[in-house]
C-alpha cells in the first residue's frame, strides 16, 4: 500500500527543468531586441520610459532593461548615421542651375527669331556665366562714324526689344564698342563717344516697347578697349564693331 502511494506522489510529480533553457532563451531574444532599438534610437527618456516597463512586466531584477540610456550602446555602434545639410551655399547653387536654365530657354527662343530672319551674319547670342549675351554687328544698326539707327534697323530694334520681354523681368545692359580705327568727324571727339552715343540710342529705340522696364536698363561705351578679334584686318575690325544686349541672371 506504501509503494502504491509513493507511485502516485512520483506520477504526480511534473518535471519542470525545461523551463529554465527556455527563460534563458527569452531573456536573450529580450536583450537582442533591447540592443536593436538601442542601436536605432538616440531617445533616452523614451528608451528609459520602455525598459521600465519591461522591468515592471518581469517583476524587477537585474539584466539587460537596467540600462537607463541607449547613449553608451549607440557611442559602441560601428552603423554609420547618414546626414543630410543643406547649406545657404546649396540654395544659392540650386538658384543658380535653374537662372542657367531660363537663360537657356531665352538663347533658344532668340536663335530661333534669328534663324527664322536669317540674320546670322548680323547676329548671334552667346551664353556666359555672367549672362545671355546677343550681339549686333553695328553695319546692320548704323553707318560708318554715325550712332544714328538706321531707318531699315528700326524694325530689327523693335523686335529685338519683344524677345527682351521676361517674367521676370531681367536687368539688361546695352553696350556700344568700336574698332581701333580713331573716329575723325565733327560729331564725336573718340571712339569713346562713339560707342556711348549708339548704345544709348539703341536702348532709347528698345524702350519705346512698354513691356520692358527703363528701371532694368543700364548702358555703357567702351570705345576700343574691349575686342573680340585683332584691329589688324578688316574682318577683326568688323567684328569690334558692335553693339552687345547683355541679359543679366537674376541672381
């Protein structure tokens, strides 16, 4: 009867040694995600706020949770943390490309006018860093020593003046140049003169179109002193003489 009844007690008897493998398995799958979230965190008070928790739920005890701040876990980390800054000098770049762009857009819409009046050997247009530069060889604007717009240039003036239209509108700067050759007539003492007076001419015939602003336009005389090509044949000196509508970038 004895042996019966410590049978039962034996029965009865559940062995629990399982359950220590598997808390241990759970305390290391805890403290790999503590390790996770500390690596993908710099927030201590909502990582402190957590483990708490986790402590209360584990009814307290030592382990992985008693860190109080993920800062030491995230100084160890070898993960790079990529950053991106945006500077002032980004914006201004940025400004820049598409100011580059527009002026683009504005080259294309004139080479296309030039083309379409097949006016190449009078014009071209240029596209600079410092702006959209168009010049006008001064045979098709004016005669020899004169800065008097010639009466069959008037029209060309005009619709040169509709392709300066922008929105924006954008500061513009007519100037007038000469070749070496020094200017011997009544009205004007030098090329200086020379070159001041067509540029200003040019821009008072651009003005009479009302779209454009008086307040964007600035012009300037540089004589000689700025050729394209050497004074030492006919050609260099024809292409000296010029007047040139810069367009400025808006920055």
């Amino acid at each position: 009867m004895l042996k019966t009844r410590d049978k039962k007690k034996k029965e009865e008897h559940i062995d629990e040694s399982w359950l220590i493998p598997y808390a241990d398995m759970l305390t290391l799958l805890l403290a790999l995600f503590i390790v996770l979230f500390a690596v993908s965190t710099v927030d201590a008070q909502k990582f402190e706020s957590m483990a708490n928790s986790f402590k209360s739920a584990l009814n307290g005890g030592t382990g992985p949770m008693d860190y109080t701040s993920p800062v030491s876990v995230v100084e160890k980390s070898s993960i790079p943390v990529a950053e991106t800054v945006i500077t002032p000098e980004d914006d201004k770049e940025e400004d820049a490309n598409i100011d580059q762009v527009q002026l683009e857009e504005i080259k294309k819409r004139i080479d296309k006018y030039i083309e379409e009046k097949k006016l190449s050997r009078s014009l071209r247009t240029t596209l600079t860093e410092s702006g959209l530069i168009i010049t006008i060889l001064d045979n098709a604007l004016f005669a020899s020593g004169s800065a008097t717009v010639k009466k069959d240039a008037v029209g060309l003036a005009k619709e040169i003046s509709q392709l300066l239209v922008t929105d924006p509108p954008r500061n513009i700067i007519i100037a007038g140049h000469t070749d070496n050759v020094p200017i011997s007539n009544s009205n004007f003492d030098s090329n200086w003169e020379l070159s001041a007076h067509r540029s200003i001419n040019f821009m008072n015939l651009l003005l009479e179109n009302k779209k454009l602003d008086p307040r964007k336009f600035s012009q300037a005389g540089y004589g000689e002193h700025h050729p394209v090509a050497p004074n030492d044949t006919a050609a260099g000196k024809a292409k000296n003489r010029r007047v040139e509508v810069k367009i400025l970038p808006n920055k």
